[in-house]
C-alpha cells in the first residue's frame, strides 16, 4: 500500500491527485490488475471526474453546497461539520481504477480528486494496487 498527503486550503475543495495516483501505480510494479484509492477520513472523499475544465469542479461544489448547506435546521452533530458528513457520503471514500499497462485507466478527460468537505485540513489517501 502507498500512501501520501494531501493539504487543503478551504473549507470545501477538490484537489487533483492523478499524478500521485499514477505514482502509486507505477511504484507497485503492477502490470495489470486494480488499484483502490482510498480516503480514511469521514470529511473526505475521492472522484473521478473532468480535469480539463476547472469550471466543472467549481460547478460540482456549488451544488454539493447548495444542496447540503452548512447550517441545515436539524442537524444535531456537535461539531457543526455535518453537512460535510453528508458530502462525503454523496460522493464516497473511495474509488477503484484498472490498472493496465502499469496505468490507471482513466478517460481522456478524467482525473482522480481527493474532495475536502470539512478543511482546511492536512488529510491522507491509500492507494492499494492488486495484480491479477
């Protein structure tokens, strides 16, 4: 399992991690096979999506924001950080990939982001890559 960090600066972002990723990848010496990407926080979660356009990140925030605000009558958590709880359960702590060719296989289009709901933070992501 590799492992590496990743430092928020906001509250709610999304942070491209391909390049790291693909480090990961290529590090296990895995030719063909899949590799798992994984967030151990509560308040974090991993995607994929388009990395061309920053414009679709910017998007896909407004929304999680907009439909899990910050302040929502009800909520009960103590530490005023549920709508981040909710965030990261839309989205997921994980994401597997295949791996073939010593690659993550990703479309033209398309990076992995680790998405910080609850930051500035100093968070960690696993990647677990399997041969088979």
């Amino acid at each position: 399992m590799q492992t590496f960090t990743v430092t928020t600066r906001e509250r709610n972002e999304m942070v491209e991690i391909t390049d790291e990723v693909r480090g990961a990848v290529g590090a296990s010496g895995v030719r063909e096979g899949i590799c798992v990407v994984y967030c151990p926080h509560t308040t974090g979660a991993i995607t994929v999506n388009e990395n061309a356009d920053p414009d679709v990140v910017h998007d896909l925030m407004l929304w999680y924001n907009r439909i899990v605000p910050k302040q929502q009558a009800g909520f009960r958590h103590g530490e005023g950080n549920s709508d981040s709880h909710i965030k990261t359960t839309l989205v997921g702590p994980s994401m597997t990939l295949i791996v073939a060719d010593g690659q993550p296989v990703l479309g033209r289009w398309q990076g992995v982001f680790f998405c910080e709901f609850d930051g500035p933070r100093r968070r960690t992501v696993h990647v677990q890559v399997v041969g088979g």
